[in-house]
C-alpha cells in the first residue's frame, strides 16, 4: 500500500449531535498500564503523531494505574484542549494491597467521587466523554446514568458512555439520558457485540468503538503465548485465550490474516484493524476503534489500516474466525456483557 504518512484520517460523529473525532481513536492504557514496562518519551511522541495523523479521539480510565495513566496523558491533553475528545471511565475498584482484585461499583456517590478525581488528574473542566466502565448489576442502570446525567448538567461532563453492555442494557440507559457512545472489545477474534449491542446502538444513533481491535496485540502477532514471551507483570499472561493450549489453537486462526497481508502487502495487524472499520458499513452505524500502542511507527501503521477496504472474498475468508476461538475473553465472563446475554 504507498502511503506517505502525512494523510489525516476521515472523521465521524460520536451519538446524533456528539463531536466529530477520527474514525480511529488511541487506546492510552499500554503507556502506562497493564502491558510491562514502557519508554515514556516514545509514548508521548506518538501522542503527538497521532494528532498529525487525524487521530483526536484519546481513551483512558482511572483504574489504569490507579489514575496514573490519566495523569500521564494529562500534559498532552491540555496542550491540544480544543483539538482533542478525551474519554475516561469509571466503575472498576482496584484494592491499592492486591492490584489482581477488582471490584465493580456504579453507585451515584462512587460516580461523583471519581469524576471529580478524573477531572484533577487530567487538568481539564469538562470530561468530554465519561463512560460507565462496567457494569454493577447492584445498581439499576437508570440510576447509573441518572447520576452521570447530573455530572453533564453540572457542566462537568460533554457526553456519556457505557462500556461493555447488553443492547437492553444500552436502550434502558438511553431512555433516561442520550448515550454518544459504547465501548467494548470487538474484533475479527471476538463479535459477541453483534448479538444485541450492535442493533440496538445502530437503532439509537449510538457510535461504537471497539476497543483491543488488535486481540491486545495478538492478532497483530506481537505475541503467540503469553505466558512465554510476556513480562511477568503483563496482563495478557491473565487472559484465556492467550496461554497455553489456548494460544496454541488460536495461533492457527490467523492464518488468514497473514495470507491476506501477504498478499496486500500491508500487516496482519492493518487487516485485522481494516475488518473493524469495515463494520460501519456491514452494520450501519459510526465506528471508531481505539487500537492501544506506545510507539510512533504503530501508529502510523494503524492509523493507514482506515484506508484499507478488504474485498467480499476477504471478508468471508475471515468470517468463521470468531466462532473458532478458544478461551473466553476475560478469566471473569462477568466482566463483559456477554455474561448477561
């Protein structure tokens, strides 16, 4: 593919009247969070090639490092403030003493909490979209988004997001306050979403942005077997689908990603992101991946996959991909919606 890496990307809009963004976002959590250790200047150099490149969308959560990842984006954010749409999340509790345990709260006071420590961690007004990050089935969702709807009528929240959602759960919420946009993992390797949280998002004007559109890195190759090739603080060595015989039989799925790239002569990775950007059209509603990286040369390589159209052939030679996979997403299924499908 020749591309010289100075084309901004395309735009679409986040919900009916949310802000228009780059039809590919970045996922920040990997600069310092979760993926081993991480050279900080680099980091901050491709969020500023991002920006080059179109990409205006900039996703966090306060539970990455315990709001360090907010921090760490903050500089930048402030810097391009009338450029930049900066999502955060709340609603995963992490224990300071066993950073491996999670807890899930969306009770209104836990809300406030912590949007006003977003709010000072990133050094803005205004959370321009503050998701829901998963869901406490505790708390009836309308009070959750009762409770960010007031954060918006105080001026402190643009747009509200769910993240991980049924499409039930996404129609409850809309009724009580518009949704810009939900988040959830959606790739060649994972398609759960398309069961209700796709038609439901589509039928209320909901953008959709996948997040690990990538398989955390995995259909990109960066990795075969987490356990073997991954430091040991890496989340990745946690999750099903990447140890043992798991990794080992999903290995083989992406095979036809290769022979696609090898064909195109573009990367695995390019044609597992050109799939995702595909599902607006297959599906009818805005989508804007948010692939995660630490480097310059990935982003520039991500950001070219939105100008890739796989061809009908293509896109069949990858459609039984999902329904293969072995492993579930997470090692707690109650940490996705498809738990509650």
């Amino acid at each position: 593919m020749s591309w010289d890496g100075s084309e901004r990307i395309a735009t679409a809009r986040l919900g009916a009247d949310g802000p228009e963004v780059g039809v590919q976002g970045l996922g920040c959590m990997g600069m310092s969070f979760a993926y081993g250790p991480t050279d900080a200047g680099e980091a901050r150099a491709a969020l500023e090639r991002a920006l080059e490149l179109g990409v205006t969308l900039y996703d966090t959560a306060d539970m990455y490092g315990f709001g360090e990842n907010e921090r760490f984006i903050a500089p930048f954010v402030r810097a391009h403030r009338d450029e930049v749409v900066v999502a955060t999340k709340f609603g995963i509790v992490m224990d300071p003493a066993d950073p491996a345990k999670r807890d899930i709260r969306n009770d209104a006071a836990y809300i406030r909490q912590c949007a006003e420590g977003s709010l000072k961690r990133l050094g803005v007004d205004v959370i321009d979209l503050y998701y829901m990050h998963r869901r406490d089935t505790r708390v009836p969702i309308e009070e959750t988004v009762g409770a960010m709807a007031e954060l918006v009528a105080e001026g402190k929240v643009g747009r509200l997001g769910l993240s991980e959602v049924t499409g039930g759960e996404l129609r409850a919420a809309h009724a009580v306050h518009p949704i810009a946009a939900i988040q959830s993992e959606w790739s060649v390797f994972s398609r759960d979403v398309e069961r209700t949280a796709v038609p439901a998002a589509k039928e209320l004007g909901v953008a959709f942005v996948p997040y690990s559109p990538l398989g955390r890195g995995f259909l990109a190759g960066a990795f075969t077997n987490a356990a073997k090739e991954l430091s040991d603080d890496d989340f990745r060595r946690t999750m099903p689908r990447f140890t043992g015989e798991n990794a080992a039989a999903n290995a083989v799925l992406r095979e036809p990603l290769h022979a696609i790239a090898r064909t195109r002569g573009i990367t695995p990775g390019q044609v597992a992101l050109a799939w995702v950007q595909q599902r607006a059209a297959v599906h009818g509603l805005p989508v804007v991946p948010i692939p995660g990286t630490r480097r310059r040369a990935r982003v520039e390589e991500n950001t070219a996959a939105t100008r890739v159209e796989l061809t009908a052939d293509e896109l069949a030679a990858l459609e039984p991909i999902a329904g293969r996979v072995a492993g579930g997403r997470y090692a707690d299924p109650g940490f996705t919606s498809a738990g509650r499908e």
